[in-house]
C-alpha cells in the first residue's frame, strides 16, 4: 500500500511542537520524533549538553542579555511566570497594617500626646531655676517717728518669721528678700542674726553711704537691705543724686539704689535690685513727684540698663501709684521693659488694682487702715539676654502680723497721740484693748509685703540648646 504525500504531510505536521518555528526547536522535535539520523542526533545531544551547562554557569555574564550571539536553545519560559506570582503576593508590612489598623492608630496617638509633653517639659521646665522674692517694707523708723508704733515687737517677730522660712499664705521658704526701711542698725542686726543656717544678708553699711550713722539718726542712712540664699559676688549701693529737701526730713536721708548679684546656678547670673524713692511730705508745703521722678530716671538709666546679668529682678517702695500717665515712675520702668509681676498674673483683668491688692493703707492693716489705699511696694523683672526667658509663676500679697499684749499697745499708742498732741485722722480712733492682758493681732509694718516666684530659663548656645 502506498501512503500519499499529504498523508506523510499531515502526519509530519502532528508530530511538529507548536512552541516556535525556528531552526533550532525544529531539530529538537525532530529529535524527539525519531526522525533525525544517528549521527545528528548525537551532535545535537551534545549541543544540548553543552547549553545545560552554560546555563549553570554563575560567572556567565552574558546570559539573559537580549541579542547575544548564543541564543539559548532551551528558553526559560518560567521566568514570567515567577516575576508574576511574586508582584502579587502582598508584604509583610501591609498586611500587619491591614489587620492591625486600630493597634496603629492607637500607637500614633500614643507617640503625638509624648511628643507634646516632651515638647513642653523641655521648653517650660526642663533647666529652669525659681526665685522666690519677698519685698517689703518693714517700717522702722527710730523713736516713733511718723507714727511708728510697736517697733520693739514688730522687728523680732518678723526675724523669727524670717528664721522659720514662715513668710508668705503658704508658709513656703523664700530664696530672696528686698527690705526697705530698715533704717537703724540694731534692727538690722536682729534679723541678720535669725537667718536660715546658709543664708547670707548685706552688712548694714555696705548699702548706704559712707557717712550713715544708724544708731541714733537715720542721717544719710538708705534703710536697704538684700537677704539671699545664694552668696553675693558682687554687692554696691549708689545714693540718689536728687534727694528733696532738709525741710521735710526727706532729704536728710539717704536713699538710693542697692544692688547685689547672684548666680542660683553656674552660668545665670541675676541682678538684684532694691529701692526706696522719696515720699510726700503729707502737707501742701512740698510736694516731691518731680524729685521722684528724677530718681527713677536715673535708677533705669544708670544703673538697670547699664547691668550686664542675664536677669534682673528690681524691688522696693516706690512711693508711686501705678498710673498710665506718661512719665510717671511707673509707666517709666514699663516703658524700658521691666515686667511687674502682679499685672502678669493678672494680665487680662484690672484686678491687681484693687483695694484688697493695696500695699499701703491696706483695709487689714492695723496701723495705716485709716488712710486712703494705693500700691506702692512692687516687684519688677526683665531678661537682658535673647538666650534668657523669665515669667512670674506667682504671686502672693499675704499680711503679716503678731500678737502683743494689751497693755504693751495700749502704752505705744497713748505715747504716740502724747508726742503727736493729735491723731494722725481727726475722724480715726485707735483702738485701745479693755484689757490689759489680752492679746491683740497687729500687722508687722504699715506696709503690706509682696511676694513673686519667677522662674528663669536660659537657653544654651549650641544644639539642642537647652
């Protein structure tokens, strides 16, 4: 029987691959079929051997690169195919988001609220350094003058408070006190005496003129003293060039400005500054603003602007309201940067003026309660550093006061009216105890005290600067 040719066509044709019509995967077919003779089956055997063992070869740079001079006769057709199945399989990383979003969202709260009170503990109080000061004026003129009653009780009693750290409402200790009308030298030694073990005070003279007598006369005496609880390196004291007139007792003074510095920690250095500006006269005869004006235009000028510390920290009795009159000595301070602590606290609100706030004549004072109330005592700050920051972080106006027996006041007062001829208020009576063993509370001066903790940060120059 004989086989047509389109048969043996056909049947060539089902034995043929599919997978490509080149010469090479021809001879591999026909390879496959039988139909190639012993001898080209053999050479192509070996061109396959040949090509499985130059596929395994690493140091093979050229295979893979497109338009080689050897074309591969075995073709990877799984490469596609693995590149495929690997683009498709999702991460690690999005598959623990995608079943544990509410984990995550949770941590990231988490790391924002930390992050906020890191950012604030560095900045407000990581570094910085409190101050806690006490200014006030403890009345104490010598032998009743202007009315100067129970001086004998009243500057022990606030040595003993001095000594127990019991100043302010919340009997908390103090880190400096700026005293003004501590005129006379045997007061002076008292207190100095009854400090906290550590403490440091100025010498009586060290802050006055040269001349100050202090044992009987107030004579060219400033009455200024600083109390520290860190050492002083450096203390000076600087008399008013216009001190008023002899003819009021004003100018027989010596007021002026005292001034020590400090260093609460290495490399802050705060100036403290304590003042007493002249007072009226209380008659018609004279009448002091101008003089007051001068002494607080030269306190700024010659000695507040020329500090070089990083902080300073002015306090006293200024004998000045607090106006918004243009050149009055307390828009002056302002107007050069000083910062009062109380408007601080109270920055939004007028509260500060109050009469309840009133350093002088204070409605709870037992002694100066008949007069009308103003703010004299105060206490300023400012930084003269960019690197330096200083706010008030409180303030407090606590009364002082003791107890004496009746008889003791009822004594200074009837001496007081005996040496006066009068009172000091036609309409004011003084109070007399029925009896004379009974304890009365009086205040510890005429003025009231006013207390401020500041607290003072300052930045380093180098990074991270804190």
């Amino acid at each position: 029987m004989f086989t047509s040719r389109n048969s043996r066509n056909n049947n060539n044709n089902e034995r043929t691959p599919l997978l490509s019509s080149s010469p090479t995967t021809r001879r591999i077919s026909q390879l496959y079929s039988g139909e190639l003779p012993e001898e080209e089956r053999d050479n192509l055997n070996n061109e396959l051997q040949e090509e499985s063992e130059y596929r395994e070869d690493p140091y093979n740079d050229e295979y893979g690169v497109e338009n080689s001079d050897t074309e591969s006769l075995l073709p990877d057709v799984n490469t596609d195919v693995e590149t495929r199945i690997y683009h498709s399989r999702p991460s690690f990383f999005s598959l623990f988001c995608s079943r544990h979003k509410k984990l995550i969202i949770t941590l990231l709260i988490l790391l924002i609220i930390t992050g906020n009170i890191l950012t604030i503990y560095f900045v407000y109080f990581y570094n910085q350094t409190r101050v806690k000061v006490l200014a006030y004026n403890v009345w104490g003129m010598p032998g009743g003058i202007g009315g100067c009653l129970d001086k004998q009780i009243r500057i022990p009693a606030l040595a003993r408070s001095i000594k127990n750290q019991a100043v302010g409402a919340n009997l908390d200790d103090f880190d400096v006190i700026l005293l003004t009308e501590l005129w006379m030298s045997a007061d002076h030694q008292i207190i100095a005496d009854s400090l906290p073990k550590g403490f440091h005070i100025t010498g009586y003279r060290e802050l006055a003129s040269a001349w100050c007598d202090g044992n009987v006369l107030i004579t060219t005496c400033s009455g200024l003293a600083i109390i520290s609880r860190y050492p002083f390196k450096e203390i000076e004291f600087n008399m008013y060039t216009y001190r008023g007139s002899i003819w009021d007792g004003e100018g027989l003074a010596g007021k002026g400005v005292g001034r020590v510095r400090i260093q609460p920690v290495p490399n802050l250095n705060v100036d403290l500054f304590v003042t007493h500006t002249i007072a009226d006269s209380g008659t018609t005869m004279y009448n002091n603003t101008w003089v007051r004006i001068n002494q607080v235009e030269e306190l700024m000028a010659s000695y507040i602007d020329k500090s070089d510390a990083d902080v300073v920290i002015l306090g006293g009795d200024f004998n000045s309201a607090p106006t918004n009159n243009p050149g009055e000595p307390f828009q002056i301070m302002k107007s050069k940067g000083l910062v009062n602590s109380v408007q601080e606290i109270f920055y939004e609100l007028d509260e500060w003026l109050h009469p309840r706030f009133a350093t002088y004549a204070n409605t709870r004072n037992t002694f100066s309660n008949m007069y009308t109330p103003v703010i004299y005592d105060y206490i300023f700050h400012r930084t003269n550093s960019e690197l330096t920051t200083s706010w008030t972080n409180w303030f407090e106006l606590p009364l002082f006061t003791t107890r004496i027996l009746g008889r003791m006041h009822n004594l200074n007062v009837s001496k007081f009216i005996e040496d006066n001829d009068t009172s000091i208020d036609p309409d004011f009576e003084f109070e007399f105890s029925e009896d004379d063993d009974e304890e009365i509370v009086i205040s510890l001066s005429d003025h009231e005290p006013v207390i401020s903790t500041i607290y003072i940060k300052k930045w380093s120059e180098h990074w991270p600067y804190l």
